[in-house]
C-alpha cells in the first residue's frame, strides 16, 4: 500500500514536470538551450505513464509484482516560475494495471491537480530537472515542449524495486 501512494505520488510529480517542458519537433538543425530561463512557462500534459516491478522473497519463493500505470484524458497545465516552485492544475485519468504469479488487476482513478506546487531545480548540464524532489533526465527539449524520464533501482533487504517514469510535456 505504501508503494502504491508512493508511485500515486511520483506520478503526480512527473505530470507536473511534464506540463512544463519543450519538445524537439521544432526546425531541423534548431539548438535550443535547456535551462531555467528556456522552461519557464505554462505547458499541457500530454502523456504519463509509469512501471513499478518489485521483486521479493516469500517463504523461499522470488514473487514479482509488475504496476504499469498509465494517464489519459489530459487536462492538465503546468506552469514553472522564476521562483523555482511549478504550479499543476487540472484532471487526468490514470489506469492501473498490477500483475503477480499470471494473476492481473486493472484500476481506474481520477487525479485532481488544484494549484499543486512542486519545487524544480533545473541542472542543465547534466539534462535533468528535479521535480518535486524527483530527478528526470530531461529530452527533446525544444521551444514547443520536452520529455521526461525516470529510471530507479532500490534494494531493501530481499525487496528488490525498479522504477520508471515517462512524461511528455507541450506549450
């Protein structure tokens, strides 16, 4: 229960970085600088999705537990402000799918975005943006929108947890 509002809660991040973010659909050859100055705005969620595997040991037995879960129905504005804080509002649907031992559950929920605000730090020399006290790598950064993503392996005694998180963002 904790990973699911823990992966809730990343997922929550992650559309807010993506709503503020530049794309690489612009004019061949085009260079366009990732940094703060570059992000600051308002940007639309377009896309989220995001894959929890944790794998452990029960009574001898390596059980893995696969959540994918996806966001839709988007209408969510994201907007980065000098100040470093980006402000999320709106509503996406995200469905849920976990899987264990050929067994598989699908959910669905709405998330409500109500002036979120989510500390950034922008390191542009190493392409990432740290939202909401994740870090993305930062892609297809351009003055029409980017990409996020996320990739996470942590081990806690037999647990073994591996994280990911995409997100696209447009102006």
């Amino acid at each position: 229960m904790i990973i699911m509002k823990r992966v809730s809660f990343s997922l929550l991040l992650i559309l807010t970085f993506f709503v503020f973010g530049c794309s690489k659909d612009d004019g061949a050859g085009e260079v366009f600088e990732y940094n703060q100055g570059n992000l600051l705005g308002r940007y639309a969620l377009q896309s989220l999705k995001s894959t929890e595997v944790i794998t452990e040991r029960v009574r001898g037995f390596e059980v893995t537990t696969t959540t994918v879960s996806t966001g839709d129905t988007f209408d969510v504005k994201f907007t980065f402000e000098e100040d470093g804080f980006a402000t999320a509002n709106g509503t996406y649907r995200v469905t849920q799918r976990v899987t264990q031992n050929n067994q598989t559950t699908d959910t669905a929920f709405i998330v409500v975005l109500n002036q979120e605000k989510l500390e950034y730090i922008v390191k542009s020399s190493l392409s990432q943006l740290e939202l909401g006290g994740i870090k993305y790598e930062v892609k297809d950064f351009s003055p029409r929108g980017f990409k996020l993503h996320h990739q996470e392996r942590e081990q806690d005694g037999d647990v073994k947890t591996e994280t990911t998180i995409d997100a696209e963002f447009k102006r």
